[in-house]
C-alpha cells in the first residue's frame, strides 16, 4: 500500500484533536472546506469512514480513533527525529570537547569574547582527559594535543607547542635547578594523558636515561600543573597553555623549552564538516588566540 497523502493525515490529526473542522482550520491557516476536502482524499486512499461528521462537531469512527493515536505517535517521532537533528546539526549550538586544562587556560578566560563576537552561537563545552570518540559522542569539535594524524576525522593543526619543566618558586627555594642533572633531586610527576612528555624533553636535552628521586603519576596535564603548583615536584608544562601560570609567578621555568617532533594542538571534527560556519569561526578564533599567547 502507498503512503496516504501527507497533508490528509496532518488535517486529520488536527481535526481528531481538536474535534472540530472550523478549528482545525485556524490552526492550520486553512478554511474548513480545504481541510474537509484533504480528510475527504485520505479517508479515499485508505477506504475507510475516519469521522462522524456533525453539524458542528466531528466525532472519530472506531477505526479513526485507532488510527488517529498512531499517527499522533508518527508526528510525535517525526517531530522528535527532527529536534534531535537540529540540535546535532545545527548551526546555533557548537558542541566542543576539550581538555581539561585548555578550557581552564585558554578557553574560559577568552569565552566572553567569542560569544560577544558571534551571539547566534550557543557554546555548549564539556572536558576530559580521554580522546573524544566524535563517531559516538556528541561533540562537533575536540581539541587535541599530539603528533596526530588520526583516522575518520578531519584535523586541522591550530599551533605547535613546546614542553618545558615547571615548579612552584618555594620547592626550587628549597632544591635549585641550577643544571638539568638536578632534576634527578626532585620528584617528576607525570601525566597519563601524555605519558612520553619527560622521554621527549629529557631526550632532547640529551640525558635519555635520567632518574629522578621519585616519580608521582597523574590522570592529566592539569592534575599534574596543580601538584606543580603545590610543591609537590616538578611537571612538564605545555606552551603556550603553561604560559599564564608562569607569566603569574605561580610556576617557575628553569630551563628552556623543547619542541617535540609534530606535536601540536589540533582542532579535530567530523569529515565533511570542516567548513561549517560555526566549526570555521572556533577554529580561527581560537589558532588567533593561542598565537597571542604564544
């Protein structure tokens, strides 16, 4: 059987609803001879009487009656598949993943500017220490720190970065960094969310095989920044996301940076929807803003 026509069962809805022709109409910006005559080609297509009509009522057969609560659930879908749609992709709302210690750093303290800047977008931003899945999450865009590529997703590289040792001034009071020989008096506390930073750092000022006093574990690069700031050793701060912490005084760097071979930070979405306007605008906002950071 063929689908009956679409504008009937939009008129019967509403006239099963509201259980009167001359309201059906106003609500559907019709007179009621056109919602009659749609109703009149449904009840044709189907072969069955849907309403008793009176002169001022119109009352649901049984078999309308039946009907009529399946398609109300058909509307109700339709209308929700189409919500959902909208609100995954649309233009008003960018969904953005981050890490935790970039939207402390860098995207909170700028937010104010892009919303002022682009007012018909809804930012909605969550974090996480863990790479975000965006063939499963609802995310529009992630930001990743890394070497990159990665498969299924368009990723558009937005700043290099650079890897540098960090301490609270107070622990350095107490044992100096005077030469990078030293580090092996202080505690390294790394980040599981990049467990090769002090290799790549340690490598590129040529002592691969140190061995510091204790090393502390953490779940992340902010975690890790905190218990810097805390005294609790020495972390690897990532420019220019550590840039604010040092400029500051509440973290101190000893020595120079390194920059790990293609590392960078990434702004990664789905294939095919890198030229989205709303993806377009949060991307060269934020590549603008991690260069004056930087």
């Amino acid at each position: 059987m063929r689908l009956p026509p679409l504008l009937g069962l939009q008129a019967f809805d509403a006239v099963g609803r509201l259980g009167s022709f001359k309201a059906a109409a106003a609500e559907l910006g019709l007179t009621p001879s056109a919602v009659s005559h749609r109703i009149a080609q449904l009840e044709q297509a189907l072969g069955l009487k849907l309403f008793e009509r009176r002169p001022r009522e119109a009352t649901l057969t049984r078999a309308g009656a039946q009907y009529g609560i399946r398609v109300r659930q058909a509307f109700d879908e339709l209308q929700a598949a189409s919500r959902e749609l909208a609100r995954r992709h649309g233009d008003g709302v960018l969904r953005v993943s981050a890490p935790p210690m970039v939207a402390s750093l860098v995207l909170m303290p700028g937010l104010e500017e892009f919303l002022a800047r682009h007012p018909d977008i809804e930012l909605s931003l969550s974090t996480s220490t863990m790479v975000t899945d965006l063939a499963r999450e609802e995310v529009d865009v992630a930001i990743r720190i890394g070497q990159g590529p990665w498969p299924g997703v368009h990723a558009h590289s937005l700043s290099p970065i650079a890897i540098l040792p960090v301490a609270a001034p107070r622990l350095l009071a107490r044992t100096p960094l005077a030469r990078v020989e030293d580090l092996a008096r202080h505690t390294l506390i790394h980040s599981a969310s990049a467990p090769d930073l002090w290799a790549q750092w340690l490598a590129g000022r040529g002592l691969p095989t140190l061995k510091p006093r204790r090393n502390l574990h953490l779940d992340g690069i902010g975690p890790a920044l905190d218990a810097a700031e805390r005294g609790l050793g020495v972390a690897l701060g990532i420019l220019p996301f550590a840039q604010p912490l040092i400029e500051a005084g509440r973290l101190v760097q000893p020595f120079p940076p390194v920059r790990p071979k293609d590392y960078a930070c990434w702004l990664v979405c789905r294939k095919g929807e890198e030229r989205r306007r709303k993806i377009v605008l949060f991307r060269r906002w934020l590549a603008q803003r991690l260069s004056t950071d930087g």
